[in-house]
C-alpha cells in the first residue's frame, strides 16, 4: 500500500537517492568494463614483447646459424644478408598480429553507456 501522505520533500529526497544508487551502480560498471578491457591490452602487450624477445634471439642465432651455412655456397655478405632479410620478415609478422589485437581494445564502457541512456530514457518517460 502506498503512503499518501507523503510530503514533496520525501519524494524528491527518495528521487534524488534513487538517481544517486544509479549513478553508483554505472559508475561501477564503468569501472569493470575498463578493467576487462585493460587485461586484453594487457595480453597485447605481452604479444608484442614476445614478438621483440623473439626478433632479437632470431637475430643473435638465426643470422650466426645461417651465415655460417650459407656462406660454405655464397658469398659471407650476401649469407648475412639474406638470413637477416628473413629474420626480419618474421619479426614484422609478429609485430603485426601484436598491433591488430590492439586495434581490436575498446576501451569505451560502453555497457554502461547503453545502461545510463536507457536510465535517462525511463526517467524522461516517467515524468
């Protein structure tokens, strides 16, 4: 049963709380879709270190290995250089699969964007 007696007062406080909780419960919100977004950058990140670690070890065996093999048929210039093209195109693949994983971030909470829309809408109907 509803208290008809209220005053105005009451209404616009019980108003004002009800939009306050609101607010606090997208903030929340918010809040959690930034930390789910900062672990996939996180992820991304790791990618991209490991791709540099990678690049860096094919460097230091890859071009040793390589230059040593092909030098026996080529000559010790066009062995070195050859091993370190290769080298180079694995290292610009991985740093792409890095980059497209953090183009792929959406950083916007935009779960709590929709909410507080939808919030604005049912207040505008409701008055």
């Amino acid at each position: 049963m509803a208290d008809t007696n209220r005053s105005i007062g009451d209404v616009l406080s019980d108003i004002v709380d009800d939009v306050q909780q609101i607010v606090r419960a997208e903030v929340r919100l918010a809040r959690a879709e930034i930390r789910e977004q900062l672990g996939r950058a996180r992820l991304a990140a790791m990618f991209l270190a490991t791709a540099a670690v990678a690049a860096l070890m094919a460097i230091g065996l890859v071009l040793l290995a390589g230059v040593f093999a092909l030098a026996t048929i080529w000559p010790s210039w066009a062995a070195a250089l050859a091993v370190a093209a290769g080298t180079a195109l694995l290292g610009g693949l991985l740093w792409m699969a890095g980059i497209r994983r953090i183009r792929a971030l959406h950083v916007t909470p935009q779960k709590a964007i929709d909410s507080v829309k939808e919030n604005i809408q049912w207040a505008k109907t409701r008055t």
